[in-house]
C-alpha cells in the first residue's frame, strides 16, 4: 500500500469566531501544495467538537467547493449517539465530505464495552460515507477493547483507521485485523512519533501539524520507502524541534493559538482566534517570529512559500 499523509486542519475564525472563508481558501490551495491526500475538516484540532454543527457545514461546502478535486475532505461528526452521529454524516455528505471521522462517544449511559461496540457499528453500517475511525486508546473515556478491534475492521463501510492510541497491545491486534482489510489503511495520528510507526507498518500519517509540517512528514516516508530509516528518524527529530517552537516546547503550552499564530505569519489565517483560548506568550511569538526573520527561513519557511507563489 502506497503511503498516505492526512491533515487533521485547523480551522481559520475571523476575531469573532465566524468562518474566515476566505482564509479557508488559501488553507484549501496551501494544503494542494503539499500534495497531502486528504484533509479532515472539524476535528480536535479544527474545534469540530466546539463549534456549531451549521459552522462545520459551512466549512466543509467551501472546503469542498474550492478543492475541486484536488484531495480529500473528511468532517469529523463524532457526537454520543449512532442516531445524531448518522444525522451530522448525512448534512457532511451533503456538503461535499467524502468521508466521515468518528471518534468515541463525548458521554454515554450505561457505557458498557458492547454497548461502545454498537454505536460504532451502527454507524459505521448505516452511514453514507465511508466511515475513519479516530482511535485515542487510552486517551477516549468510552473506548473500544483490544478484543473489539477486528470487528471494527470487518465493517464493510471501514474507509481508514487513524491510530494516536501509543499502545503496543492495540497496535498488534489491529495489526492482525489489518491482514484481512489490507485495503483499510491505518495511519499514525502521533506526529511526535510518526517515524517509528511507519517503520514499524503503519501506512502513513495522519497529522495536526501537516499544515505546516506535511514537506518533513513526506521526507520521513520517502525515507522510509527507500529503506534509509536512520534519516527518517533524523528528520523526525528536526520536525519534532519545528513543531516544539510552534506549539510552545515540550509542555505544548500554546498548541493551537501558536499554530495560528505561524499560519497568520505565513499569510493563510488572518487572526489566531480560537473556542480553546490557549495563551501565546511573548518568547513563544518571538521563538516563531525568530522562524521567519532568522537562520531558520530558508530551510523552514521558503519551501512554505514556495507552494503559494
């Protein structure tokens, strides 16, 4: 299977936190650039779970409109029923969505492991979009078990797996899974480690920072592909230290007004406002104003450029 690359995207909100529809143009043309494959719109990191469903509508059918073609667009829908889930599924379709992302349940009653089962197969067979399922492992309140997982493979509507779970037990199951869905590709949400899946058999990344990450991320594959994984790793690493700057070091402390903030300076986004309020200090705006004005731009920031010229 020929390796994948997925945008998990931000969303772009003028100062009042109405749709910059414009700006979502520029970010639809930015991500054609980088040649990903796909782009979820309304997910963790594109605040799907906070905005108003009628906003996510709108920005999958500019989306949608201004892609013509060009990749992917999946809408992240996850909600605490298969009913309402099925409802948002069907609004995305609407739109333009050609997949649809559930992750677990937000809260649930009564949250025992088959009942968790159930609403994911509902979903999943009753949807009329192929369905990605966002597994967090540990990080989901209301997650599937290791022993669920090849059930969930064996839905016919499975389109892809994105996988951030980090857990070895997991990963060997669906690995397992995976020999009989060879078509369900299974992609790494764990940008900080994307290298190590792929080289263990993940098919490629599934990324929150591949707006501004996804030329580093395609470098780890094709390094990968060539058999040259100690590069791999070495770029990892330098794309770890890019995206520690963004997002504010190690602590992450201003993940995605710092991401907003580099996508403003690269001239995508035209505010850094956000639902999740997350501060930017003044030495992280200057560690990333320092990416634009200093030693950094030619390696970081031309390539960027490049693709909007």
């Amino acid at each position: 299977m020929k390796f994948k690359l997925w945008s998990a995207a931000p969303t772009p909100f003028t100062e009042n936190l109405q749709l910059d529809l414009p700006a979502v143009d520029r970010m639809m043309n930015h991500h054609a650039a980088l040649h990903v494959d796909g782009v979820m719109l309304g997910g963790t990191c594109g605040e799907g779970p906070w905005m108003p469903v009628e906003d996510l509508e709108q920005l999958v059918t500019r989306a949608s409109a201004h892609t013509a073609g060009r990749f992917k667009i999946a809408a992240q829908i996850t909600d605490n029923s298969a009913e309402r889930m099925l409802h948002h599924i069907e609004r995305m379709a609407d739109a333009g969505a050609d997949y649809a992302v559930i992750a677990a349940p937000y809260f649930m009653m009564n949250p025992t492991p088959e009942r968790i089962l159930n609403v994911y197969r509902e979903t999943i067979e009753k949807s009329v979009l192929p369905v990605v399922c966002y597994d967090r492992g540990a990080g989901d309140r209301y997650q599937l078990t290791v022993e669920q997982l090849p059930e969930l493979f064996a839905l016919k509507n499975m389109g892809m797996i994105k996988d951030s779970s980090c857990n070895a037990e997991r990963a060997a199951a669906r690995h397992a899974a995976q020999q009989n869905r060879p078509d369900v590709a299974v992609l790494c949400g764990d940008e900080f480690g994307m290298a190590d899946a792929v080289i263990g058999d993940m098919n490629g990344g599934f990324l929150g920072g591949a707006i501004f990450n996804a030329l580093q991320a395609w470098s780890i594959l094709e390094d990968i592909e060539a058999g040259n994984p100690d590069r791999a790793q070495a770029t990892q690493k330098r794309m770890n230290d890019f995206m520690f700057v963004v997002y504010g070091g190690p602590s992450i402390s201003a993940w995605l007004t710092g991401l907003k903030y580099f996508l403003v300076r690269l001239g995508i986004f035209s505010t850094t406002a956000s639902y999740l309020e997350y501060p930017l200090a003044a030495d992280v705006r200057a560690e990333i104003d320092l990416l634009f004005d200093g030693t950094q731009r030619e390696e970081l920031i031309e390539p960027l450029l490049a693709g909007k010229k």
